[in-house]
C-alpha cells in the first residue's frame, strides 16, 4: 500500500470517527463562493484541522472545514475552502480531498471556482458550464505510482466533465432564468496572476477561463470514477484584457455580486441530480 493510500485511508477513518454520513453529491466552493454552505441542512461539520494529516487552506476567503447535510432531499459533502497547489502542498495533498470525499460515498463531484475570463464575450459576474479542460503547468495528480485500490493506470479523458450533468445544469439555468456560459477552464499554477501573453496563449489553444484550481481535482475524480460537473464564476477579465490591475478583493468581490444567481443554480442542480 503507498503512503498516498494510507494517508488517505486514515483521513477515512478519522472522519469516520466523527459521523457516518453517506453524501451523493460532493460540492467544492471556489474563492468568494463559500456562503453558498448557508444553503444546507447541515448534519455535522469538520474542521479540516481536525482529520489527521488533512491539507489546511491558507486562502482568504477559504473557511476550510467540511459541511455535511442536504440540499433539498439530496445528501451532500461540501468543501467550505480547497486547498490549491501554489500553496506549497504536494498535489497529492490537493486531491486528497477530493478521493476523501468519493471514499466516503459521493458518486457526483460538482466543482466551482472563481477564474478570469479569456473569452472576449464574457463579463465578470457571468457563470461558465465547464465542458471541458485543458491543464498547464500543474503536474498531474496521477504521476507515480498508480492507485490500483482507486483506478486503473491510463483512465480516459474524453468525457470528464459528464455530458448528463451539464444537461441537468442547463435545465436549471433555464428554469431559474440564470443566463450561463459555456466553455473550456485552463487551470495554472499561481499564485500570480497570468500574464497578458499568457492569456492570449491561452486563448490560442481554446480556452475561455482561466483559473488556479479544479483540473487536477478532476482528473483525481475521474480516475477513482466519480461523475463530474463544474461551474465558474468569471470574476474579472483576465489580464491585458482592461486596464486595471487584477487583485483578489476583486475576485471576492465579483464572486459576491453573481452569488444568488449562484446559490440558485447550484441548488437545483443538485436536486435534479439527487432524482
């Protein structure tokens, strides 16, 4: 057994000590996102520094505790504050969550983060259906030796973001009249901000938003066979772009603007996808 599996299993146990609550659905909350947590009926929450090796965020803006309970009638592990790869943990440690959370039962991951937009349609405050990725920089989570207990060595990427979730997405945004965006999330490392030649690389290869988090959780996800879904919240145009300076008070800022269009989709999403 490699020392990645058993720190995770020890994550199991410990929070197993503490509740035996079985999600369906695990909800990552991105920069500026975490009040959405208000929303659940909650059963039990985890600080993060109460399970045994967890990663603790250092992120403003980023509570950093798990929130068990239900949206609607739909049983939900909610990650109040990722953990993020520029901040100087192994991305082993990144997606340990993120395996945590499918071992204790969640076959949905729906992840959300704050990015810039790339995409010379969108405005900040818009949500972005992620339909798929493109990852940069960030070493992948899979490296080394495989997790058999988890997955197989070379798990496909042709279909990671689930097209059945997306479709349920843009049932939701329709009935709560939530205008939604669509395109291609391009995760780098951070912490700084990308460059405006990088964003225009970015925009080369086909991507619409940019961020610091969610490809590498996805591809941990897709590897232990989780279905996936994911929402961005365009928080500012992303370098070179404007004039100003980018800053995270603006992200928060952004993100707190789009929050009940926000709160409002991810409900009923995930009470659709709770049927």
């Amino acid at each position: 057994m490699s020392e990645i599996y058993e720190k995770l299993i020890r994550c199991v146990a410990c929070v197993r000590e503490k509740t035996d609550f079985v999600p369906r659905v695990a909800v990552v909350l991105g920069s500026g996102l975490g009040d959405y947590a208000e929303n659940i009926r909650v059963e039990c929450e985890i600080p993060y520094g109460d399970i045994e090796g967890f990663p603790v965020s250092t992120v403003p803006g980023h509570a950093g505790k798990f929130i068990f309970g239900t949206v609607g009638s739909v049983p939900v592990v909610c990650m109040k504050g990722r953990v993020h790869y520029y901040e100087g943990y192994a991305v082993s440690d990144v997606v340990l969550p993120i395996r945590l959370m499918g071992l204790l039962g969640a076959k949905i991951l729906f992840l959300t983060n704050a990015a810039g937009g790339v995409n010379t349609s969108f405005h900040p405050g818009d949500l972005m259906l992620i339909k798929d990725h493109i990852a940069l920089f960030a070493p992948n989570p899979l490296i080394g030796p495989n997790l058999d207990e988890l997955g197989t060595r070379f798990p496909d990427m042709s279909a990671v973001y689930d097209p059945s979730l997306q479709e349920l997405i843009r049932q939701a945004a329709r009935e709560n009249q939530v205008f939604l965006q669509e395109g291609v999330y391009a995760q780098l490392t951070g912490p700084s901000f990308e460059s405006p030649a990088e964003i225009r690389m970015m925009r080369t290869l086909g991507s619409d938003a940019v961020g610091m988090s969610t490809v590498v959780e996805a591809i941990a996800a897709n590897h232990m066979g989780m279905k996936i879904c994911g929402i961005s919240c365009i928080s500012n145009l992303a370098a070179g772009m404007t004039a100003s300076p980018l800053t995270h008070g603006e992200v928060q800022e952004a993100a707190d603007k789009a929050a009940p269009n926000f709160k409002k989709l991810l409900t009923a999403s995930i009470q659709k996808m709770g049927r």
